[in-house]
C-alpha cells in the first residue's frame, strides 16, 4: 500500500451514507483504503463488502452473525469483530486516518468519541453524536488536535464557506431544509399518514431514521444543534428557511453583511467525497449543476404551527444541558415506533415533549449523565408507548 493513501474506516458501512463512502472509495483507489467497515445487522452486505473492498478489520454488531461473517471470510485474512463493544475497541486501534461516522442514532456516539481520543480524524455523518454530547465531543477533538469535518449536506456546505474565514467571525448560519415530503400539508393531513408515505423524501434517499425526521423537521432540529457545536454558535445565529429545491445546501452570513452559499445538485457523495479528502478536492464525473433546469429556487419559512417537533429541537437548543440528549432519545424512540406503525405521525412529536418535560434537567451534564439521560429519556418514552 502507498503512503499517500487515506485509510478509511467506515462506522456503519452498510446504510446509505456507508454504501455511498464505499463508491467514493471505489473511484478513487490511489487515494483511499477501507481499512474497517462495520454493520449492525446486515451480515449478508458486510460480508459482500469485505469480499470486494479487502479490509484490515469488519466488526458485525449483532453478536449471533460473528460465525457466520468469520466462516464467509475464512480465506482472507480480514479479522472480525462482534458486539457494541467491539465497535469501541477497534475504534481505538490506530490502523486507520480517518473514521467516517455513518452509523445511525446514539449507537454512534462512543467509537466516534474513541476515535477522537486516539487522536483520528473525523468525518461526521452522525449528526445525533453532537446532538447528544456536543460539547465533549468537540472538547475532545480539540483536546487531540484533530478536525471533525462535517458530512451532513448543509454542514459541509457551511464548512466550505468558512474556508479561507478563519479571522472572520459568523454573523449566523441559514441552514436550507427541503421540506420533506409534508411541506405544506397541515396536521389534519398529517394525522393520517403512514410510514411508506412518509419514507418517500421528494430529493434525497437515505436511511429510515432520517427519513422520517425529515418528514417531521426533526431533522433540521438535529441539525441547528449540530451547527452550534460544529461552528461555536449562540443559538440565535442559527436560521433555518425552507428551500425545497435542496440546490443551495446552506449559507453563511458575515459581519459586513456578505453571504456565501454553497450549491449543487442533491447528492451525497459530494459531501462524503469532500470529507474524505479535506482539505482536497477531488475531481468527480457526478453530474453537474445546470442552473437552467431550475426556472426558480424559492425560499420560505418553516410552518412551525404544524411541524412542531422543530419547536421542540428549539427549545433544546436554547436551554442546552441535558435537553438534546433527552429530546434526541425520545425522538429515536418515537420514529421506531412509527415505522412499526405504532404511533402515528402526530403522536411522535407527544411522545417526545412528555419525554422532555419528565426527565430532570442538568445543566452541565459529565458524559456518564449524557449516558444516563439517553437511558432514562428512552424507558419514560417506550413507556408511554407501551413498547
Ligand atoms: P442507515 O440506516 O442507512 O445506516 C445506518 C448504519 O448504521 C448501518 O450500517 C447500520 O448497520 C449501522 N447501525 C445501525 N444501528 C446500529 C447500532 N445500534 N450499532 C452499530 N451500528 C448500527 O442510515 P444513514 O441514512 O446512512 O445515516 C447514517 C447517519 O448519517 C445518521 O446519523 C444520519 O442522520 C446521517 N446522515 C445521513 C444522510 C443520508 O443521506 N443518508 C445525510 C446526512 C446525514
Ligand atoms: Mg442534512
């Protein structure tokens, strides 16, 4: 292997931003390694994978799969790993450059923080890692001197705006959101629909979770908080607007009133390519922006009277603590549920504020507190759910 090669090591390989790394990895052998991939459940996937990609190391979560992933792979010499544990031990082998953290919800939160222990870098799908334990997550980036570099579509797009701004402090941020697939519906609609409508997001595809939380604007909830930590902002520079178009992935304002926007056509790789190649660019054959196909890009506010789960991420940001945590828990609880149609829509958003107005909030949380409020937030929430 040539020096010049960025290992890569992909926490959650198999989902939608996992497959697409592996795609950008493919295009580009002189530059990147898979050097760990990692799956939960999908044994079947992992093993295709590291049949394909030749691996250091594969972690499967589901403890019961290990034999079947290590009799699959029995000719290479690929090792593999099991269970939630082995996630966090092999996130501090130093084998690798950069983590890219793709596995879903609060699970991603310890090998992420491991990493930035033992010095790696970051490239950050997992946005509900700093929603949870933002501030200790990126003391610990700092702490070790390494970047987190976001890969969350609109956080790259800020990201890429500040390049070059270091001197130049952020008025705010104008975070785009697309809408979802509801925009503009009301909750009388909203009260009815079920799980394969809301899986269908008009401009992008993605896992389940954040699918759903698009439809609810959870998403962008998660992301204003994302934001704070990434970019060290107050709460009130924190905007979002509704741009359903998702050609402008988001914006920053400067101090002279100045705005840069960062654009292009809805499609993940770009993100994922740009982090793993930070601070390159790489050159790419996806298709191209061509303004002209889009006769306008509109703008508007978020209806936060019907999509209220915003309101909720708003408080959370606001008061800080332990709130997120509390609130991103319940969230993860709540969305579960109604993909197995055992809430539906509206319920999602109840469940979430009793969570939120029953655990006791602590101001400034240790990460063992974090750890606690995510446990208490999701047994009060599957309560009331009666899951
Ligand atoms: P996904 O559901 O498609 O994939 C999730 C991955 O995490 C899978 O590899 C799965 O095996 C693994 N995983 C799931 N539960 C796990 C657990 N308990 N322990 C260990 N591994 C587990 O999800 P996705 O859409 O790829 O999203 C991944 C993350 O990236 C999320 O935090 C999401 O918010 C963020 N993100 C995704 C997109 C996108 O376009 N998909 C865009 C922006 C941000
Ligand atoms: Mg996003």
């Amino acid at each position: 292997m040539s020096n010049h090669q960025r290992r890569i090591a992909i926490f959650g390989s198999t989902g939608s931003i996992g497959t697409q790394a592996l795609e950008v990895i493919a295009s580009h052998p002189d530059k990147f390694t898979a050097e760990i991939l990692t799956a939960h459940g999908n044994e079947e996937l992992l093993i295709e994978q590291a049949q394909k990609y030749n691996p250091n190391i594969v972690v499967i979560g589901e403890e019961k799969k290990y034999l079947k992933v290590k009799e699959a792979l029995a000719n290479t010499d690929i090792k593999v790993f099991a269970g939630e544990k082995a996630l966090e031990e092999v996130a501090g082998m130093d084998c690798y450059d950069l983590m890219l953290a793709a596995i879903v919800g609060y699970a991603g939160l310890r090998p992420t923080l491991k990493a930035l222990e033992i010095g790696k870098a970051v490239g950050l799908a997992n946005k509900e890692t700093l929603v949870v334990a933002g501030d200790i997550v990126m003391r610990k980036a700092v702490e070790n001197r390494v970047p987190v570099i976001p890969v969350d579509s609109e956080h790259s797009a800020i990201f890429q705006c500040l390049v070059g701004e270091t001197r130049n402090p952020i008025e705010k941020v104008i975070l785009t959101a697309s809408g979802g697939p509801f925009l503009g519906r009301k909750p009388n609609y909203l009260v009815n629909v079920k799980r394969e409508h809301a899986l269908q997001h008009p401009n992008w595809s993605m896992g389940a979770k954040i699918t759903i939380d698009s439809a609810t604007l959870m998403n962008k909830g998660l992301e204003m908080i994302e934001a704070k930590w990434l970019f060290n902002l107050q709460p009130d520079q924190i905007q979002v607007v509704i741009h359903p178009q998702s050609i402008i992935h988001s914006m920053v304002q400067f101090e002279d009133g100045s705005v840069k926007a960062q654009m292009g056509l809805p499609d993940m790789k770009l993100p994922i390519q740009y982090a793993m190649g930070f601070p390159q660019r790489i050159k790419s054959n996806f298709p191209r922006l061509d303004l002209k196909k889009f006769n306008t890009l509109s703008f508007e506010e978020p209806d936060l009277r019907t999509f209220r789960n915003l309101v909720l991420a708003m408080e959370a940001l606001n008061k800080g603590g332990n709130l997120p945590a509390i609130m991103n828990a319940a969230n993860e609880v709540a969305v579960y549920a109604f993909l197995r149609n055992r809430v539906n829509f509206l319920d999602m958003t109840d469940v979430i504020e009793k969570t939120m107005n029953k655990i006791s909030f602590i101001e400034q949380p240790t990460l063992e507190e974090y750890y606690q409020s995510d446990g208490e937030a999701r047994t009060f929430a599957a309560d009331i759910i009666k899951l």
